[in-house]
C-alpha cells in the first residue's frame, strides 16, 4: 500500500478549465499562473487578495508559461513562443515553428537551470510521433532537441542540471536523460518511472527538493510522488476528479502543490459525478519545490 497524504486537498477555484494546465508560481508577484488551452485562456490567481484573480485571452492555444527574465512573461502558442505582458495581455512572437501539418500544437513547457525555455509538441488528431521537443535560447534560436514524440508533457530537471525528466503521455513512463548543461542537450534515453496501466496517463509533473518527483495522473485521478533513482512510488494525492493533469509547488515557502484538471475527455454522465472537473486544486505538503526558472531571453 502507498501512503495517502494526510493534508486535506482543498478547491483553490472552481475555473471549469476545459484543459486545465501549465501551473507555474510567480515568485517575483507571489502569485500562481495556469493556462487553460482549450479555452485560450491564462489564470492569475493570488493567494493573498484572490479578489485581484484574473483570466486574460490567450490565442491560439496558450500551453505553457513561464516567468521572463527581462520582466513579463514567455509563453508558447499553437506555433511558436511569445512574449506576454501579463498586465496589458499584449502578445509579441519570439520564435515561431515550421511545421509539416497546422494540426500540430504546442503543450507542456519549463525552462532549465540556464534559463532555456523548453516546449514540446502534440498532434491535435491524436496522431502519435508527430510532435518533437523544442528549445528556446535566450539567443531567440529554436532547435528541434527530440523528435517523433507523441504527447510531449512534463519536464523536470535534478538540482545540480545535469538530469532530465520528460514525459511522452502515451508511453506511460517518466523517461531520464543526461543532460548537458554547457550545451542544453539530453543524451542516453532511459525509463526511470513505469506508471502501472490502472493509475491512467503521466502528464505533468513537478520535483522537489529532495530530488522526487511528483506526477499528475490523466485519467487516474491522482498525484503520486516517486522516487526516480528506484522508480518506486512513495505517496498518493486523491483527486475528486479523473482527469488530472499537472501541478507544482507555490506559496510562500514553496511547499503548497497546486494542482490543475480538465473537462475534456468526460462524457454529461461523467460530468455529473465529478462536477469539480476543471479546477484548481492545492494541498499544504511535508516537501518544497525549487522556485520556476525564468526564460532569460
Ligand atoms: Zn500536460
């Protein structure tokens, strides 16, 4: 049996994302951003004054956001990276991608510990190995780091950056790479974590400080926390809802996992029984996350 954890799970905000995701925690503004693609929309929401909490249009597709170094944000788009100005919502594009079919999107993204702003691609038909891994410098180029990928999802790096962890959803693992600090590049491909058929889909995930990384579950209605070095898992969040799908850790001592979820992929019936679908979840933890790495481009 794995440990459930012992701290109430509470509804941050009933937002009805249809595809809820992409949770990022500000630490410059203290606040929590989260992106519903389907929807086109960017979350803002503050713990402090949740009266402040704003959502601001986003299109095409908004998948991923992170914190700019030179102030504002970057985010990704269905064809490329932009910049956003969180207070104004104007969009300025950084860097586009060529692609073979324009029913490719973006979806999930993270920077690294030098401040590149990783992202990878799906195909909006489910068709698989369409999508590659891309990687933005602070230079503005862009260079296709993976390809042949199907659901490109969560990304993690080991404190000292020089371990990845990526996920391709329909693989149903949490792969390793070496990674090259000097150069952004992830070698010698291996399975680190096998999610078990019946806990559904890995799509985003988080690491802490200890080094354990923690999984959003697609259609398993959970979080887990897992030892990468055995692959063993160690703790079990239960969600209210199925289709979970991302989380991080926020909050003033970066110890509060909040956690996004989706509407899409449920029928009316399934609807019914999980009305929270979509929210935003939070949980107070024993652990900490590392404060979200800005895109220094
Ligand atoms: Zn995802």
């Amino acid at each position: 049996m794995i440990a459930q954890s012992d701290f109430p799970l509470k509804l941050v905000k009933d937002s009805k994302c249809q595809l809820g995701e992409g949770p990022l925690w500000d630490t410059r503004r203290n606040c929590l951003y989260w992106v519903d693609i389907l929807n086109h929309a960017l979350h803002m929401h503050d713990p402090a004054d949740p009266h402040r909490d704003r959502v601001l249009q986003a299109e095409p597709y908004i998948s991923s956001v992170v914190p700019r170094h030179s102030g504002g944000l970057a985010v990704t788009l269905k064809d490329g990276y932009y910049a956003l100005d969180p207070d104004s919502g104007k969009l300025t594009q950084l860097a586009a991608v060529a692609t073979s079919s324009d029913r490719i999107r973006f979806n999930d993204g993270k920077c690294d510990p030098r401040g590149r702003y990783f992202a990878g691609t799906m195909s909006m038909s489910n068709e698989s190995r369409q999508g590659s891994l891309y990687r933005l410098d602070p230079s503005l180029s862009i260079e296709s780091i993976l390809q042949g990928v199907s659901i490109s999802n969560g990304l993690a790096w080991s404190s000292d950056g020089n371990t990845l962890y990526y996920i391709d959803t329909p693989e149903r693992s949490v792969f390793a790479f070496d990674y090259d600090l000097s150069s952004g590049l992830p070698s010698n491909r291996r399975v680190a974590i096998r999610i078990p058929n019946e806990q559904g889909y890995p799509d985003g995930m988080t690491i802490d400080t200890e080094g354990m990384l923690w999984i959003a579950h697609w259609g398993g209605g959970q979080v887990t926390r897992w030892n990468p070095e055995t692959g063993t898992q160690l703790l079990r969040v239960q969600l209210p809802v199925s289709q979970v799908t991302s989380c991080t850790f926020g909050g003033p001592k970066l110890s509060t996992l909040y956690i996004t979820t989706a509407r899409t992929g449920l029928s009316e019936k399934e609807l019914q029984k999980q009305p929270l679908a979509g929210g935003l979840f939070a949980l107070e933890t024993r652990h900490a996350g590392t404060p979200a790495m800005a895109f220094l481009g």
